[in-house]
C-alpha cells in the first residue's frame, strides 16, 4: 500500500485516488457490437456469444428445474441454512423501506397524491468467474420481491457443461426468482433489455458485473431501466490508535480478494497504526488463497492516508466517498452524524464488512467510484414506480386559474391558459349544480 500524509484540511486528490473508469473506447466499442448482434438475431447471437466468450454450447438458456428439491439436497446444509438467515433478515430490513401511495384532500376539494405501483419485471445478473455469488442473488431478488414485482429473471453465466451451480439455483428458489437463464456478459444484458424469442425483455436491470457488463448497463439504459453502473468494489476504514491492527488488515484484505482493481483505503491519526497493519497484512497473506489478487489490489490500490486530526480524517472520508466505510474508532456512534458520503457504514470492530455482504439485511449492491456522494444502495425502491394524482373540483380551479393563466401568460403558452378558462365558459352551464353548491361557500364542493 502506498502511504500519504495529508496535512491538515487537506483532501484526497482525484488523481491520488487512482479510480479505474468504468468502461474504456475500446471495450463500450465491443459492447456495442454484441448488443447490435442480441438485438439483430435474437437467442442465436446469445448462442454465439456464449459460445464464444464462455466456451460453452447452450441450445436454450432457459435453466428448468424441474425437481428443486433434488437440487436443494446438492448444496451443503450449513450453506443452505445461512442461506435461509440471509433472506428472513434481508426482507425483514427492505420491508421497512416500503413506500406507500399517499393522498391528500385538501379544503377546497381537490386531491393530490402519489400511486406507488412495482415495476412489472425486472432482471438481475449474478456474476459468474472468479467466485460463486448466492448472495448477489438474494440482494437483488428479495427487495424486488418486497416490492411486489412479479416477474424476476436472473441470469448468469454457465458452467463448463451449461448449467449453473446448485447453489445459485437454491439462492433463487429460496429469493423467488421466476426464471432462470444460462447466460451471461453483455449478450445477457442485451437479451434483458431488448428481448429475444426465449427471454422476454425486463423493466429494468440490477446486479453488478465486470467491464463488460457495467458498459453493457450504460449503453441500455433509458431503454430500459438499470440501477447504477457499478465500478470496481472498495472499502475504506477510518482509525484511530483504538483499532485492532490485526482486524484492520483483515479487514482490508476481505476487499481486496475480490478483484485485482479494488480499492483499499485506511484512513488514521496513528502513524504507527499504519506500520502495523502492513506487517500483518504480510503474516495474514501467507494463508490466503487468493493472495495473488489480494496483493496485486493492495499494491496498485491501496491507499493509507496518515492525517494529523479528526476533522481532516473526515473530510477524507467525505471527499472518497466510499462503497463501504468501516469505523474502528472511539465511540463510532459518535461520527455517524458527520459522515455524509458512504454507500455502507460499519461501525465498531465488532462489525466487519463480511456481516454487511451477507447476513445483517441491508443491500451489499451500493453506490463505488465516488458515486456515494449522490446515489444509494439498491433497496425496494428501485422496483417501484410513481404516479403523481391530481384531482380538482370547481372550486379549486376556479381558485387557481388567475396564478395558472398568469403563468400560462407570461411563458407564451395560449392553450394552457385557455385549457383553464374554457372549462367555466363549457362546464358551467352544464353542471350548474357544481356552481350552485359552490356558492353555498367553502366545502360544498363534490369531492
């Protein structure tokens, strides 16, 4: 990890952050070309791509189950229990992010409000190659299924003989995912968007991806909707010389092996601190199996920001607005108040960042690259809709038509001012009652 020394009020540079782009000319151009190609010939060009790409022939990507309890027998207990846990805790945390319609009738009888309805269908993708993800599945699933969405197609990339591991398809059976299909790169997020003849296309796409996949996610998106463009995973862990420097490292190399491109971040008061956790970053990477990524992400990003005090410790972390913020600090409740820019926050060394990929309920899908400062963790309101409602009687437009003909008037718009006016010089004669009853005064309107 390379080491700066901030001085006070001082914040990280872009350029000291090293963030890799979320899709470069020459692979947004090979996107481009696969999307064309799903879009020109359908589940044939899936075939090709797949075949292609994953060196693997899938005639129908539609992955039937016929008998889900044979496949359940095939995933460990232990794993299938955890499974279990994770769900009953995820939908009891986005249960209480539902949104509801809401109406609102006002004295002079006109009514507006907002008719929350969930999308129709949705696709999320689980990533396949390095690591199995069943935990992807059910983060992504289940808020769509809080929600109320009735269609949800995962997909994601086969195995060598075409089918996907039992654990994904439990993590789908346990997520009530409705369909499943064998496909994945950006041919499965072309198929999603667009549809072909065996995958009928989605409302709106979730789930992360490689390079391919996120630059897939942009060029679809207002053709369909998508949930964010997420870059490269990272952590950033605010310490003080409280912190254990063992977990600090630990904590740091739980990122790391994700990918060789994810960024590590500490940011401490403690100047020894920093020593320490190199050395036990070290000892710990002697029994790591996937030390040549965790290595690689640590040396080309990882970052230790050594700050002379609290204040510059958090404008450091405002300014990085990270993925996932780990606070082994005094009192962490304490900061809460002034962290704005965190996709995640962990607080005390009792929660490491594992619990949050797994098991506590909050979504692990969050806002990377800096994007914190704007955007939020997936969460069931990415699977709904809103409809604003607006109703008004004769006495609320009749109340309302000098401000909105004023309006109507000085940006050039004749129609909208008319629209209002018109309606007394048509309607009235029509429904005299309405006119009757709103002479009586206030509140006798028919609303």
């Amino acid at each position: 990890m390379q080491v700066i020394y901030l001085e006070s009020n001082e914040a990280p540079s872009a350029d000291t952050l090293r963030r890799s782009a979320s899709s470069d000319a020459e692979t947004a151009s090979a996107v481009a070309k696969i999307i064309a190609g799903v879009r020109e010939r359908g589940d044939e060009a899936l075939r090709d791509y797949t075949r292609e790409f994953d060196n693997v022939d899938v005639e129908n990507t539609r992955v039937m189950v016929p008998d889900i309890q044979a496949v359940l027998r095939k995933v460990d207990k232990q794993v299938l229990e955890a499974l279990e846990v994770a769900a009953r805790n995820i939908v009891a945390f986005h249960e209480q992010q539902l949104e509801r319609s809401w109406f609102d009738s006002r004295s002079d009888g006109s009514l507006v409000g907002s008719k929350v309805t969930p999308l129709d269908s949705v696709g999320i993708y689980v990533p396949g190659g390095r690591a199995l993800y069943p935990s992807t599945v059910l983060m992504n699933a289940l808020p769509a299924r809080v929600a109320g969405v009735r269609r949800i197609a995962m997909v994601s990339p086969p195995q060598k003989d075409g089918s996907l591991d039992p654990v994904l398809l439990a993590a789908a059976h346990i997520a009530g995912v409705t369909e499943v299909h064998a496909v994945g790169g950006a041919q499965a997020i072309a198929a999603l968007a667009y549809g072909t003849k065996k995958i009928a296309a989605v409302d709106k796409i979730t789930g992360p991806g490689n390079a391919y996949v996120a630059a897939a996610k942009r060029q679809v998106a207002g053709d369909v909707g998508i949930d964010m463009v997420a870059g490269p995973s990272e952590v950033l862990i605010l310490a003080d010389e409280s912190a254990e420097p063992a977990l600090v490292a630990l904590d740091l190399m739980a990122q790391a092996e994700h990918d060789p491109l994810a960024a590590c971040y500490l940011v401490t008061t403690d100047e020894e601190l920093v020593e320490e956790v190199l050395e036990e970053i070290d000892a710990f990477m002697a029994d790591s199996p996937r030390a040549e990524v965790t290595r690689t992400s640590l040396d080309d990003n990882g970052i230790a920001f050594v700050v002379p005090d609290l204040a510059t410790a958090l404008l450091a972390v405002n300014t990085i607005a990270p993925e996932h913020l780990e606070v082994h600090m005094d009192n962490p409740i304490d900061l809460l108040g002034l962290i704005d820019n965190a996709g995640a926050i962990f607080l005390g060394p009792w929660t490491p960042e594992s619990v949050g990929d797994y098991i506590a309920g909050p979504n692990h899908t969050l806002p990377t690259g800096g994007t914190a400062r704007f955007s939020s963790p997936l969460s069931t309101a990415d699977f709904i809709k809103r409809s604003s409602v607006i109703s008004y009687s004769y006495t609320a437009l009749l109340k309302d038509a000098p401000a909105i003909t004023a309006l109507a008037e000085k940006e050039g718009l004749w129609a909208h001012g008319k629209a209002v006016s018109a309606r007394f010089e048509l309607l009235e004669d029509d429904d005299d009652d309405l006119a009757d009853d709103d002479d009586a005064g206030e509140g006798g309107d028919k609303d």
